[in-house]
C-alpha cells in the first residue's frame, strides 16, 4: 500500500516542532494581538467610536484620549481598534469564495490537463492583463462602494492567484508514485482527486491564504483612503488615515497610528505564512 508523504505523521511531536519555527511563533503572537484587541474591542475601549465631540476636536493624546481625537472630536484610539474589527471581518470574508473557486478550478486543471488546463490558462492570463487594483478599482466603481462593492470585486478577480498556485501544485502531484497507485486501483477520479491529491497541495493554497488577506487589507484600505470602501462613519483604517492626511505635519499621529496598524497586521500575517511553509516543508 502506498501513503502520500503527507499522511506520514513526523517523529518530533507537531507542537514541538511548530516551537521550532522562530516566525511561526512571532506571527501568532503580533496577528494574535490584534484579533484579540479586536474581538475585545468593547471590553478594551472607552469611547463610542462614532460619537463626535466638535467642542473636543483635534486634542493631543492624554490619559482621556490615549490617541487624541480627530477633527470631529472622535477617539481616535477607539475608531482605531473598532477598525481593526472591520477590516480583519472584511480581510477574512473576501478571500472565502477565491480561496474555494480559484482551489477547486486549479485542482481541476490540474489533474485533467489537456483542454481544461489550457482553458483556464487562457482565463487567468486575461484577468491577468489587467493592472490588479486598477482592476479593483474599476469593478468597485460599477458595482458601487462599501463591503458589497468590495466583495464582488475580490471575488471576480481574486481566485486567480489560488488557481495558479493549486494548478502548479496539482499537476506535479499528478505524477507521484502515489497517485499512479490509486489511479491504477481502479478508485475514480473524484476520489483520487479528494483523497490523494488535493490533501497534498491544500497546504500551499492555506499558505497563501495568509499572504492573501494582507492584499485584501492593503486593498480595503486604499478604496477607503479613496472614498470607495467603507463608508462613514464606520471605523476603517483607510478613512482614519484620509481623514489624519490634512493635518500630517501637525497632528501626525492622526495617520501613523492606523498606518502602523495596518503594517503590524500585515508583518504578522507574513511571519505566520512563512512559519506555515517552513512547518510543512518539513513533511
């Protein structure tokens, strides 16, 4: 009986060897940080998030206002955490239906190659020559602004990046030994497909995933950063820092506080990205 290298369980427990793995830990602990201070955001915040203050606008940080307030007298620590809700929800939603489609047909291609391969080749070199976020940019603008603009968008665009990464995966996995195997047991193709294919190249789709929902992020924030994403006054890190923009050289905490956000957010989903494939190269 043959067993796919990724059925072959490692002499060192998985825990351990999950310890090992410098970036996989430091990822866990930054992206950690901030789903936790978004999950916690009522509990963590003092402040409503929309509630404006013109009497208090623009103040410095202080013990009050740990952040300051903004030019509508809003806490700009609050708006920063409730943001993080909103963008992690919409980072982690977009990317369900190009992660399924995109891993679905790029397994398909994959495994039937001849006309099926070809054709969804054709499919991403045409969504592939267009400029991605002008491409974003575009869609959003037909379909219209906020979260539905946002998904529809990602979802027409998106899965070409997992369709691509499946496709490689599954055509070199085609050829194992293992694969032959079941082909030649008589098992059809869907439960080759399933069952000793797909589990050996989901990993790097799940791997990209990760890398992926920094993309969304960075996208929501420049559609709100131009007017096009989430609409006020819900709190997003784009329109945070739009709003901070005029008063940069005066107030630049205004700006910088939601930029480094969005950059710590995306350092930890990275490091977790590159600690996945360094634990699962070691299959």
């Amino acid at each position: 009986m043959t067993v796919a290298p990724a059925a072959v369980a490692a002499n060192v427990p998985q825990r351990r060897r999950a310890l090992a793995h410098p970036s996989l830990i430091a990822g866990a602990v930054v992206f950690g940080a901030v789903l936790l201070a978004a999950l916690l955001a009522p509990l963590i915040v003092t402040h409503d998030p929309a509630a404006q203050n013109l009497g208090a606008a623009l103040l410095p940080p202080s013990g009050e206002h740990l952040l300051g307030t903004d030019y509508l007298g809003r806490d700009v620590f609050s708006r920063l955490v409730y943001a993080a809700r909103t963008d992690l929800r919409i980072g982690a939603v977009t990317v369900i239906v190009p992660f399924v489609a995109g891993t679905l047909l790029g397994s398909v291609a994959g495994y039937a190659g001849g006309r099926v391969d070809r054709l969804l080749g054709y499919l991403v070199d045409t969504v592939l020559a267009f400029p991605f976020y002008v491409l974003i940019l575009a869609i959003v603008a037909m379909v219209g602004t906020g979260e539905r603009g946002i998904y529809v968008a990602y979802a027409l665009v998106g899965w070409v990046a997992y369709a691509r990464v499946t496709r490689t995966a599954t055509a070199v996995a085609v050829e194992r030994p293992w694969v032959h195997a079941a082909r030649e047991s008589g098992l059809s193709h869907r439960r080759v497909l399933l069952r000793h294919v797909l589990p050996n190249t989901l990993p790097q789709a799940v791997v990209f995933l990760f890398t992926d929902v920094v993309f969304v992020i960075a996208a929501v924030v420049t559609l709100s950063y131009l007017g096009l994403g989430i609409q006020p006054p819900t709190a997003d890190w784009g329109s945070m820092i739009a709003d901070g923009r005029p008063f940069l050289t005066t107030k630049w905490w205004l700006a910088t506080a939601p930029g480094l956000a969005v950059v710590v957010t995306g350092v930890g989903l990275s490091l977790l990205a590159d600690g996945l494939t360094d634990l699962w190269g070691e299959r």
